[in-house]
C-alpha cells in the first residue's frame, strides 16, 4: 500500500512540473509580443514548428528542436524568454 502511494505522489509530482514553472508568465496580455515573432526566432535557430497556443499565460509551442528532439517548450510571452519544457 505504502508502495503504490508514494508512486502515485510520484507520478504526480513528474507530471505537473512542466506546468508548475508557468507560473513565471504574468505578464499583461498588452505587453505580449505575436506568437508569428516566436516561431520566426525559434525557426532561425532551427526548429520546426508544429503548433504554438496560449497555456496559463505562457506560449507552448509544439515542434521540433534544432537536433530533430520533440519538444513541448514553454516561452514568456513579453520576452521568449525559455521557462521549461516535456519531454515525450
């Protein structure tokens, strides 16, 4: 019993943390500059963007890095400043 609580507070724990960091997006929505200005610098430095959305105030952007990795990454919208990421 004791084993399968302390994996399911695990399992809990790895899977909110990407979302955890998002808390840094707090910027007014006035200030965030367009997701096309992301991808156009992501693209610059090589990846390949599949799809960028609005999550908790950050920008996700689904694609691929500069290596060919599958990424979920997390971006401040006001600055593209790099929060996090998951790894598939």
């Amino acid at each position: 019993m004791k084993r399968a609580f302390a994996g399911l507070v695990c399992a809990t724990l790895l899977s909110s943390g990407a979302f955890a960091s998002t808390d840094r997006c707090n910027a007014p929505q006035s200030e965030w500059k367009p997701k096309e200005a992301l991808k156009l610098q992501l693209e610059n430095q090589g990846w390949k963007i599949k799809r960028i959305k609005t999550t908790d105030g950050c920008y996700e952007v689904y694609g691929f890095d500069s290596k060919g990795a599958k990424k979920e990454a997390y971006f401040d919208p006001k600055t593209f400043v790099f929060i996090g990421d998951e790894e598939d």
